[in-house]
C-alpha cells in the first residue's frame, strides 16, 4: 500500500490533532493549541484515500537543531506509512538549514523509539512534563 497523500489544509486540522493526542495520550492538545502549533511549525497529515493514517510535524529550527516527529496510527504501523511521513519531514527539515536533525518520543511509545533508533537517532535527554508520569525522550540523529 501507498499513500495518496501527505497534506495540511484546515480540514487536516482534526485529524492532525487526533492522531497526535491517540499517540501522546499524556499530553492532549486542543484544536487552539494545533491551530497555534500550525502557525509556527509545519505539519502534516498522511491519507491512505480518505482515511488518516499518520501525521508530521516539523519545528522550525532552533539552536541549529529542528525537529522533526512523525506518527503513525498502531492500527497502520509495519506497511511502510512512517518510513514515508519521515523521509518527507526530514528533507524538508534539511532544507531549513539546520546542523542536527533531533525528534521526540514519548518513552513508553516502543514503537516510536525502535523506528527513531533504526533510523540512525541516539538518546540525548529525557524530561517529564509537570504533573506527568512517562518521560518524553529527546534523540538526535548521528
């Protein structure tokens, strides 16, 4: 299977935001909070014809880092959907001008953290939020 396409429109919003709270369930965003995240980063929604399957966000670059996350529904791993949504967030986080390529995963995401480390990601810090009880782990690309 392949994607039909990788889009962010105001329609993309709701999904957006529901394959990033079903995957980091720890901390929900509201549709303000995605609406004010897509005015400062670039994100994305992956379809497999009408149906969301994953999503991307790319930060703008900071400390010649930018980040770059991609996420896909547990229902739609293993068929190739994230190697996809990632090979297209990290170009165009290169194209941004950044020295280092870094991404976020919540700790208890094992999926999330397998695909980061394949891909060539190494831990470089783990925080917790206040009042929250799983770490999110930061990793950099070697």
């Amino acid at each position: 299977m392949t994607l039909t396409s990788l889009r962010f429109d105001s329609e993309a919003l709701d999904d957006w935001r529901r394959i990033h709270n079903e995957i980091i369930p720890t901390a929900p965003l509201s549709a303000a909070e995605v609406e004010e995240r897509a005015g400062r980063n670039h994100l994305e929604v992956a379809y497999l014809g009408a149906l969301a399957v994953g999503c991307a966000t790319v930060r703008a670059p900071e400390d010649d880092a930018c980040v770059v996350i991609a996420r896909v529904l547990p229902e739609h791993r293993r068929r190739g959907f994230g190697e996809l949504i990632y090979r297209r967030a990290l170009g165009r986080a290169r194209e941004s001008g950044a020295r280092h390529i870094d991404t976020v995963v919540l700790a208890s995401n094992e999926d999330g953290l397998r695909f980061a480390r394949k891909h060539g990601f190494v831990e470089i810090d783990r925080y917790l939020l206040p009042g929250d009880v799983i770490p999110f782990v930061d990793l950099r690309l070697r």
